[in-house]
C-alpha cells in the first residue's frame, strides 16, 4: 500500500478534521497533542512537522481523505 504523502497546509488539516467529524480537542487527542496546537495548525501560525505529518498521513489515508487544494486542481487539469 503506498502512502500519500500531503502537504498539511492549513485548509487541508481543517479540512481533514471535518471529513472526521471531530472538534479541535478530539483531532488534539487523537494525535496525542494539545487543542491549541491544532487551532495553530489550522490558522497557518505553524505548520505540523515530523511525528504530526506522519501521523495525519496515516489518519488521512486510513480514512479515505482526499483533498485537492485549487493548485493541484489547476495543475491537474492543465
């Protein structure tokens, strides 16, 4: 199974979050990190990096996430 790999900018983890149907504190707990991390995340004052990428890697692929942010759309269909 190959994973893929998604850059976490801050639409794709509030995105991501939603399709999961969780608030901030559940996505917090369930990436064993805090509330106010994942609010910074998704308001793009940080960025998740090492441990929390593969993590949301691995949430996102076992969930069936997909997300195509206008980029990739315009890329896609040029």
């Amino acid at each position: 199974m190959t994973q893929k790999k998604y850059v976490w900018d801050k639409q794709r983890i509030r995105a991501l979050r939603q399709h999961l149907g969780l608030t901030q504190s559940c996505m917090a707990s369930e990436l064993g990190t805090r509330q106010q991390t994942i609010s910074e995340w998704e308001i793009g004052m940080y960025e998740p990096r090492g441990t929390a990428v593969t993590l949301l890697n691995i949430v996102a692929e076992r969930s069936g996430f997909e997300y195509k942010s206008t980029t990739e759309n315009k890329i896609s269909h040029s």
